[in-house]
C-alpha cells in the first residue's frame, strides 16, 4: 500500500444522479491502486446524501461552490487533497495521474486541463491574473495537503470563482503548478463561463490591492511583498520582485549544497588556463591597478583555481577563499594562497584588506545583507570592493530571459538588477566609485553556443561573421561591474527589519 493518504473532495451544488456511480467508481480504483483514501462530499443544504454509502464522509455548507470547497478541505486529512467533479467526465485513472504527480513531489498543485494538446490560458486571464489557471471546462484539482490549507484558508470568494482565486494565490505564494491533461468524455456546461467572469478577475485584484491576502514571502533583497513566480525550473522555481527587479529561487540551497557548487569554469591542474579567462581576467585586475596601491592586500571571494590570484602575484599581496576543497587545493598546487572558506567562516589572521573582489560570487549567497556586511568587516575604511554580477536591466537580459534563467539558476541563487545592487550597497555602508557595463573575452566556441541556445534562428548567419573576428573578442556580458569603497561609519541595520519582516521563509 502507497504511503501517502488521499482524500477526495466531491463538492455538490445540486442534485446529481451520477454522485453514487462517482464514489463507487473513484472508492474501487484509489482500493485496487493501494492508496489509503477518504472521500468527503461537501454539499449544500437542499442536496440529499442519504443514498451514499458509509465509507464517505458527509459535510453540508451555505454558499455556493467556493464555500462548499474550502469547508471540505478543512475537513481533510489527506496528505494529497483531489477535488473531484460530481459527474466524473474523464477516466477515473486521471485521479491517480494527478495523485501521482503529487506524491512525486514534482509540484505542489496540479490543474487538471482538457484537450489532447496544450491550450494557452486565455490572454485576458493572463493579463489580469497568472498565466498557469485552471482549465474553465473540466474539475479537476491537486495539492499537497499544505498548499491546500494555506491557499483555500486566505480565498474570499465563495462561489466558482475560487479556483482562479487559488491559482492567482499559488502564484503569489511561490507553490509550484503543473497541469494535467484528462481525457474529457464530454464538455461540460460552462459552469464557470458566466456574465460575473470579469467581476470576479476584477474582485481578486482589489483584494490584492487592498492587502486582503496575507503578505507573500518578502523579496530577500529589499524586503519587499510584490513577489510573483516568474518561471518554473526543474523541482524548483524562480520568484522575481516587481520593485527591485531581482531574480531569486523560491527555495535556497543549503548551506552543503552552496559548497557544492563550483566558483568558475576551469582547466585541470597542469593545463594553461585559455586565454579568454586570461585576458578578462588582466582586464579586471587593471581596474584595481588604478585604485589600490602596489603590494596592498586584496581578498578574492570564489577564487576558484587562483588564476586572478597568479595574475596579480607582482602587484599585490593576494589571499583566495573557495568554499570547495577541490579549488582550494587546486589553487595552491598553482602558487596562489588559497583556503577553502566560505565567507561567513573565514577567519582573517592579518590586517584588514585593502581591496575585497567578487567576480559573478554575490548571486550565489543566501543573505546578501550579511554577505556584505561581513565583507566591510573585512575591509579597511576607505577599502575598495571591486564586484561584478549578471544584470536584469541588460539588453542581453532582456533578450533572451527564459533560457537564461534555465542555465543561470543551476549554480547560483539570485540575479541581481543594477538598481537594486547600487541601493543595497549603499544601504551596507559603502560608496559607489563607478559602475559600468562588464565586457569578458569569448572564445568562438562560446559564442557559437550562446547564439545557438538564444537566437537559434540568427546562428546560421551570424556564425561565418563571428569566424573571421579575432579569438577570443571582447563581448558585453550582460553583467554590471561595480566599483564602491567602504565608507567610515555604520550601515542600515537590517537585523532590526528581518526580525519582523521574514524574507524567505514561507
């Protein structure tokens, strides 16, 4: 017998004679699939139950089909909650499709949609609320028994409405959706195509204008409540805040799993290291040329191989941390001093430094808040923090976002606007020397993979061209480069606002 329970909910506005076929037909198959299950049918008064059998469980409720909904769920006790239609229009085997994707642990809310290809949601219903709705024809809904609790706890509309409640809801709350698509043996009535359609979009809104809802998780960036998903990635997904226009995971990595992530893309130990990171790199270190004196100290956060470090032996005295042991030794075998530490559990045992660089490190640390204070701790006064982090703002960005985020958010946790970068180290107690656009050397091949991931349409063309330039050649790279020096004096204290504004956790 599987492990999880199930409870399917029926809610029943009227009179249906098809009720006792629906619960023998969903009772036998959740029995000969070894679920343990209950059913619970939630009607309105008139509705006469008497001719069920004993296994269901009966609930009655005043209102209409929202109301009869939200009392059954809060009779459920199911870790995977399945509402059900009445009349059963589609093979009950598609309950046990839409359990099983629960149970997977895939997602946390499961639409059911007919139709044997994907049909967009309406653009109308996009617009105005979430672009993953469930499907206005067929009834057939999935979720994990605490999605469900939450989502039907903080839904105010009591009639048929409430499904796009909940969807509009799931989004705002950073659960996962997929859809499932049942096998309709007919159309249904339109139950839910009604004149009050557009009144209802209408209604959900202004409850969320007039903060109706509980607050959604708070962006860990600037703290703020308008964060929506923005994509959904494999077991994860990616929330996006509409005031400081960051990117970040719905669930953070832990701590092992931070460690576990590579700091750059590097040759082995004994291999030259090619020479487009090479020259990015020079380009870098003449930034800090210009700003810091010879043989100051500088920190390099994410060393990876030491390769920044091996560049910049002759000018400066340099010290690497890694969070990953294979860097750290890697590092070392090459020349550099680097240790493997993560920034909060670096200990420094010599004077403060005079320069902290991060190159694309920032987005993969869970606070940046804390990040950044620890790096002023570490520097001088006047110290300066050299820092360069992928932009939303950027054309390149804007261009191509949804596979960007696909390869970005495999080994890093936020994705940083130039706006929010500035106000955030501003707030940290540092002062912005210059920002700017970051350009890296390429080499032809990366360049032909970029554009054939990107503008697959455009690779054809732009291929021969992009053979006769140089190689490596100098490209944007989407990213901000941004020069600050810390100021004397404290930052903000955020500690004092985390401790009544939770960021991220639901």
């Amino acid at each position: 017998m599987s492990s999880i329970r199930v409870s399917v909910l029926l809610p029943v506005e009227r009179e249906t004679a098809q009720l006792g076929a629906a619960v023998e037909a969903i009772s036998s198959f959740l029995d000969s699939a070894g679920f343990e299950h209950e059913l619970i049918v939630a009607a309105a008064p008139a509705v006469d139950l008497a001719a069920l059998p004993e296994l269901v469980k009966r609930v009655k409720a005043e209102g209409g089909y929202g109301a009869l909904l939200k009392r059954a769920v809060t009779e459920a006790t199911g870790d995977a909650l399945v509402v059900a239609d009445p009349d059963l229009p589609y093979p009950v085997s598609d309950l046990g499709s839409a359990i099983a994707m629960i149970d997977s642990g895939v997602t946390d809310l499961v639409f059911g949609s007919s139709g044997k290809e994907r049909r967009r949601t309406p653009l109308l219903l996009r617009w105005f609320l979430v672009d993953e709705v469930p499907d206005d024809r067929i009834l057939l809904l999935a979720f994990t028994s605490a999605a469900a609790k939450l989502l039907f706890s903080e839904a105010k509309l009591p009639g048929a409405a409430i499904d796009l409640e909940v969807a509009f809801l799931a989004n705002k709350y950073g659960f996962r959706i997929e859809r499932l698509y049942v096998r309709s043996a007919r159309r249904l009535s339109g139950r839910r195509r009604r004149s009050g359609f557009l009144l209802d979009i209408l209604r959900i809104r202004m409850a969320n204008r007039v903060m109706a809802y509980r607050a959604a998780r708070r962006c860990p960036i600037c703290y703020s409540a308008e964060v929506w998903t923005l994509a959904q990635i494999p077991h994860n997904l990616v929330r996006h805040c509409k005031r400081c226009k960051c990117r970040f995971l719905g669930r953070f990595w832990e701590s092992e799993e931070v460690a576990s992530q590579p700091s750059v893309r590097h040759p082995a130990v004994g291999q030259a290291s090619p020479p487009d990171r090479r020259k990015t790199f020079e380009r870098r270190l003449a930034i800090l040329r210009r700003e810091v004196a010879s043989q100051a100290r500088i920190l390099e956060v994410g060393a990876g191989d030491g390769l920044f470090g091996r560049l910049s032996l002759g000018d400066f005295e340099y010290v690497g941390i890694d969070p990953s042991p294979g860097f750290a030794r890697e590092g070392r075998a090459r020349g550099t001093e680097v240790y493997c530490a993560t920034l909060s559990g670096f200990v420094n045992t010599g004077p403060a430094f005079d320069a902290v660089a991060l190159f694309h490190r920032f987005e993969r640390f869970p606070d940046p808040h804390d990040a950044l204070a620890r790096i002023r701790d570490l520097l001088k006064p006047g110290g300066v923090l050299l820092m360069t982090a992928f932009d939303t703002e950027s054309l390149l960005y804007l261009i191509g976002e949804s596979k960007l985020i696909a390869d970005y958010f495999r080994s890093r946790l936020v994705m940083y606007s130039r706006s929010a970068l500035i106000e955030l180290l501003e707030h940290s107690g540092f002062e912005i020397v210059s920002v700017g656009d970051e350009f890296a050397y390429q080499g032809h091949a990366a360049l032909e993979d970029i554009l054939r991931r990107t503008l697959p349409s455009l690779a054809a063309l732009i291929t021969p061209l992009l053979r006769r330039l140089p190689d490596p050649i100098l490209t944007p790279a989407g990213s901000i480069r941004i020069l600050a020096r810390r100021r004397v004096g404290p930052g903000v204290n955020f500690a004092a606002i985390r401790s009544v504004e939770p960021t991220h956790a639901r």
